[in-house]
C-alpha cells in the first residue's frame, strides 16, 4: 500500500477500504464491491509492478461501476 500511498494517492483510500481476504476458492483475485478475494500463492507470483496493479485493478471495478452493470 505505500508505493501506491506513494504513487497513486487517488487509489489509497479506495484499496485501504476494501477488506482483502485471502482465498484459495480464487485462482487469481476478484471483487463482489464490498471486499476483494485474492489467492496468495498468486499474488506471492507477481512483481511488485504487477501487484500494484492488480490492487488498483480491482478496486476500479467499484469505482467505476463495473458491478451495477
């Protein structure tokens, strides 16, 4: 959460909001908007670049209304 505290503020609050659950019911990660489902062996797989941007893929799905559609 720092780099993107650090270097995409607009999406700290956002990413900090949701709860993050691990889950091995989830091959990669997934939202339902409330909170965010993530498999860690996953997560552990990508570079910090791509972790981040997961995180922030995620939490546009309810920014950006993905979910009332």
């Amino acid at each position: 959460m720092v780099v993107i505290a650090n270097h995409h503020d607009g999406f700290a609050a956002a990413a900090c909001a949701m709860p993050w659950i691990e889950s091995s019911k989830v091959q990669t990660a997934c939202t339902n908007g409330e909170r965010v489902l993530y498999n860690a062996a996953f997560v552990d797989s990508l570079s910090l670049p791509m972790t981040v941007g997961l995180i922030i893929h995620e939490v546009m799905h309810p920014l950006l209304g993905h979910l009332e559609r």
